[in-house]
C-alpha cells in the first residue's frame, strides 16, 4: 500500500497527488501527480515511495522543459 512520496526529503501524502486507491496489485501502474516547486536544471532530485512493505528509490536530474 502506498503511503507516501517523499522528494528531496520532503514528505507529501499519497492523496495529496492521487485520487487512486492507495492499494497496489502486481503489475499495477499508479499515477501520482504534484506540484512540488521548481528546480535547477541539472539538479539532481531524489524521489522515494514509501509503501508497504517496501520502499521504492529512484533519482532524476532535471531538464528544461520542450519548447
């Protein structure tokens, strides 16, 4: 189960940015969308999913958007 998104140690709830049931299936896909501030680009961000019984890790450096 989904608990929480944590950016750059930031915590944020699961339903701050999902409407979804916070339940996960195997193989299930989840969206989870946020306006969290804006960033550098090139900065490196760490994202963490904190759910149960695991936690999920990933970084992502930043771009500037598509013109």
């Amino acid at each position: 189960m989904f608990e929480a998104v944590l950016v750059n140690d930031i915590r944020f709830s699961w339903s701050d940015g999902s409407s979804e049931n916070a339940t996960i299936l195997k193989d299930q896909t989840k969206t989870w969308r946020l306006d969290v501030g804006s960033f550098n680009e090139g900065e490196v961000v760490h994202i963490v999913v904190a759910a149960t019984p695991e936690l999920g890790s990933k970084h992502a450096i930043t771009e500037s958007p598509p013109t």
